[in-house]
C-alpha cells in the first residue's frame, strides 16, 4: 500500500467512525514493515507549561506534571482518552524555537488566538532529565525541516541510513519509506482537522510504543515538531512513567503572563510575573512574590 493509499484508507475508517483499536492497528499493519527511528537524547531538561485557571496558584509539582485525574483526559496529540501522559518541549538550536516558548504556546494557544484575552496567566515549569531518554522522533515534515535546523540534521541523517540500507536498484521502495513517515511527521504539524488528525497521531504514538515493546524495547517517548509554533519548536510525549521512576524530575518553577498589546490583539509577549522557586523533596514550593 503507497503512503497515499493508506492516507486515504485512514480518512475512510474515521469517516466511518471506526473504533480507534481498528485505526491502530490499520497503522501498526502499515509501520511494522517500515523503518521507525529511534534514537537515545542526553537533553538537560523539559519544559512544561500549564494554565493558571481561576486565579488558582500551583505549590506542588504534580499539579505541573501529567493529568492525574484520567476522566477528564480528552483525545489529544499523542494520548487516547484517559491516557496519562506527561507533555513538554525540548531544546533546540534552531532559531526562535527555545523550548521555553514552545511549551507556553503550546499551553495557550485557544488564547492566544482569542483577541478578547489581555492577559493569562502560566506556570512554566523545568524538568531534569536523569538519563538519557530512548525516544522515537518523527523529523521528516518539510516543514519541519525548513524552519527548525534539528529537524532537518535528523532528517537527512535517517533518510541516509534508510537509503544506505536499501539496495539503490530499489529506490522506488526507498521513497516508500521515506514518503511513509514524511506523512505521519505531517500528520503531527497539523492544526486544522484536529479531531481527525488526533485519531491518527495518538494511535502511532501507541503503535511504535507497542511496535518496540514487541522487540523488548521499552521507549521513554516520542518526539515531534510542535503544530502550534508552525513545526519551528520540538515537541515531547512521554509516557507517565518517567515520573513516576524519577526518570525527570522538577526542579524550577515560575509564573509568566500571556500579555496582549491593546492597541494591536496580534501583538503579544510573556513575561515573569513571580519570583523563581526550587520544590524541596516533596515537590512543594511557595511563591514569595506574585505580581
């Protein structure tokens, strides 16, 4: 099946309303073939924003981390209804794409596009990274690629091994697998059609975590370019475990504003609006100064 055969076989099976066992497996049937990156990274830490709704302020860290609270977990990017996992950004040397404001527009993205919002109010939140995460990473969107320099060094360092390793008198099945997963890397820069394209993103992250779990590879996470920053940031999805074990753990938190220019809505910019914390042992902190 070509890579825009099985685009429109998955447009068919949601159109259909097929369970999302069935277009997990549809996916799983057509990447167990293909050559799925994985990689181990040695980031310093993740980036983590959250909301501050009702003027509520968070004092421990498990109010920054995954949800806990599994009914109110909607389908999202990488994770299925009332699956917990822990969402954030990773740095990166590409111009404009920090991780810092990768997280914060990822988290406010519905206000940022509603003029009426002057100003919201985050934590951010930092997350050591204890050992190296063994991680999928999905570099292959030319979009990506153009406006963020990791993803394309990625690229071209998967698509020469995917070429190295294929005889050259098959290039057509070379293109294959390329074309394979540049579709998928695009299914996740999308932010139009959420609904739909979350059935997809959320089953492949299940499906290479299945795929490699078959082969007693235990994957931290996966990594993609973030839709909302136009694919510039890196994006992570990992499953809850990492903070469970201590795998990451919090060690710096800080509110920030969402602020509006009222003479131009599409004018914005953040900024600190507390003192910066460190949680002790517990996870607990207390912010001195709020303004």
């Amino acid at each position: 099946m070509t890579a825009s055969a099985f685009k429109k076989r998955l447009s068919l099976l949601i159109d259909k309303s097929s369970s999302q066992a069935v277009i997990e497996q549809e996916i799983f049937d057509f990447f167990v073939t293909k050559p799925i990156p994985i990689l181990k990274v040695a980031h310093p830490f993740v980036a983590r924003a959250r909301i501050n709704s009702n003027s509520e302020i968070f004092s421990n860290v498990s109010q920054l981390s995954y949800n806990p609270k599994k009914t109110k977990i909607k389908l999202q990017r990488a994770n299925y209804p009332r699956q917990q996992v822990f969402y954030g950004s990773v740095p990166s040397v590409a111009t404009n794409s920090d991780c810092q404001s990768t997280a914060l527009v990822e988290t406010c993205m519905e206000h940022v596009k509603d003029h009426s919002q002057l100003r919201v109010y985050l934590t951010i939140s930092r997350w050591v990274i204890n050992r190296p995460l063994v991680v999928s990473i999905l570099p292959f969107s030319s979009i990506s690629c153009k406006r963020n320099s990791d993803f394309k060094r990625a690229n071209e360092n998967y698509t020469k091994i995917i070429f190295e390793s294929i005889d050259k008198r098959y290039h057509s099945a070379r293109q294959y697998f390329i074309d394979s997963l540049e579709f998928m890397s695009d299914i996740f820069c999308q932010t139009n059609d959420k609904q739909k394209c979350y059935q997809i993103s959320a089953s492949y992250y299940n499906v290479v975590n299945r795929f490699f779990k078959n082969k007693n590879i235990y994957l931290d996470g996966l990594i993609y370019p973030s839709a909302n920053t136009e694919a510039s940031g890196m994006n992570i999805a990992l499953r809850k475990e990492t903070v469970v074990d201590g795998t990451i753990n919090c060690d710096f938190v800080a509110m920030m504003a969402m602020q509006r220019d009222p003479a131009n809505p599409k004018n914005i910019s953040f900024q600190s609006v507390s003192d910066e914390q460190h949680p002790d042992k517990n996870g607990n902190f207390v912010f001195r100064h709020v303004w």
